[in-house]
C-alpha cells in the first residue's frame, strides 16, 4: 500500500471442488522455498514430498541442523466467479494505523445511511479512519480466512477477469488507493498468487462503479481478495467513505 507521507451462481459462490495444498510449521527460514514447491506441484509430487517429509524427519541428521519440518496436506476450496466478496472474505486485516489502534479505524458493514440505486437491500459499507496513531496510514484487507495474514490459504477462484466495486465519498473529493491480492512473508507459508492495483482514486459524492483488472493474474490462491489504503496526509480528517457490491466476475 502507497505510503507517502503516508464466490457457479451470483451470490455468495458455491464450492465445486478441492485441491490439496500444504501447510507447514518451520523454525527454520530456509525450508520456505521447499513448502511453496510442494503447494505448487501436481497431486504425484506432493505424495513424494510427503514420503520424503516422512523419513526426513526420521533422521538423525535432522536435529543437527536446526529443527524439525512439519507437513499436513489441507483442503484449498474452489469459488466460482461471479461471486460477492463479502459473502466469504471478512474486513479484518487492518494495516498501518488500523493495526495498531482499534478506534482509528471503522468498518460498519451494514450502512443504511448511503443508499446506492439499484442495491435493493439497501446496506453498504461504511469506512471511517478518524486518526492516525503514528504508522502516518491506514488500510484494511478483506481476507479468507478472517485475519488471515498468510498462516492458512485462500480461495482458488475460477472465471474471474476483474474485481468490479462501487464506491463513493461522505463528500467528494477523497483520496483512497484499491487494490486486490498482495498478502505476501517470507515468514509465512502461503501468499496471495497475484498483485493488482487500481491505485490512488478521487472519490466522488456520488456512487461510481470501478474496476481491477485481473486478466493477467493467476487467482491459484487468494488470501487478500479486496484491500484500501490512504495516506494520512491525502485526506482532512476524519476520512469517510463508502463501498459496495464487491465482486469478482
């Protein structure tokens, strides 16, 4: 996030099938390359990865050199686009000030204050950061699952060429960055497989329709399936504004 100055049916998606991923616990750093391999390798590979696992840690050279590698196998659910973001990822990966301050920023996903034509339920999502608290930013993640920050995989997602979502200001003119994907540690043992920005946008008072374009990415593992950022010095404070109908199609 910029920092200078600072779901086959419509709805919430259906499961339609499962791949089996790996999961690892490592003390050790280098081990990291190995579990990305064995997550990204056809079902052959993995089984010989889990033997090789098996009589690795059998060995009396394993102890020397540091530790010990733990392998499970996972399931890693498939989402069929279109799909509604927020019917299976959750707004809690609070970044920059949001982290580190639970009243600097709010997210009240069941507005009614800001009626959208054409949402009939009327409910949107209603971002306020109030304050900074140091970090001089603030963005929020929806990831699956909730918090979920690399530690367990996503979503597979199937058919999708973009990210479309409305948004709009408490006033106009606010500054807010988007994007999709990006959730990546060398720490951790699974990744968002792509990155795509929409950047910084001007918002307006009015409700607009936006889109990230996904046609170059690879959705083998969505973790972050949707994220804004601003700057504490893009914006007067408090920051207001507004989203709905996210979705990836």
């Amino acid at each position: 996030m910029a920092n200078d100055g600072k779901v086959s049916a419509e709805g919430n998606g259906s499961r339609v099938d499962e791949k089996p991923a790996t999961e690892a616990t490592l003390p050790v750093g280098a081990a990291m390359a190995v579990l990305k391999w064995v997550n990204d390798s056809p079902k052959w590979a993995k089984v010989i990865a889990a033997i090789t696992g098996l009589v690795a840690v059998s060995s009396p050279f394993v102890s020397p050199i540091g530790g010990w590698i733990k392998i499970r196998t996972t399931p890693i659910p498939t989402l069929q686009a279109p799909l509604d973001v927020t019917g299976n990822y959750r707004p809690g990966g609070f970044m920059g000030d949001g982290a580190i301050c639970a009243t600097c920023v709010e997210i009240n996903d069941a507005f009614q204050g800001k009626p959208r034509p054409g949402n009939s339920n009327g409910f949107c999502i209603r971002v306020t950061y109030t304050k900074s608290a140091g970090k001089g930013f603030a963005g929020v993640y929806w990831t699956s699952p909730d918090h979920n920050w690399g530690e367990q995989p996503g979503w597979k997602v199937v058919g999708a060429s973009k990210v479309s979502f409305w948004a709009a200001g408490e006033k106009g003119g606010e500054i807010v960055e988007f994007k999709a994907g990006g959730i990546k540690s060398p720490e951790k043992p699974f990744s968002d497989t792509f990155e795509a920005n929409l950047g910084k946008v001007r918002l307006e008072n009015d409700w607009r329709r936006y889109e990230i374009d996904l046609k170059s990415c690879s959705l083998k593992d969505v973790i972050g399936a949707f994220a804004w950022s601003a700057a504490e010095n893009w914006n007067a404070s408090p920051l207001v504004f507004y989203l709905d109908d996210i979705r990836y199609e």
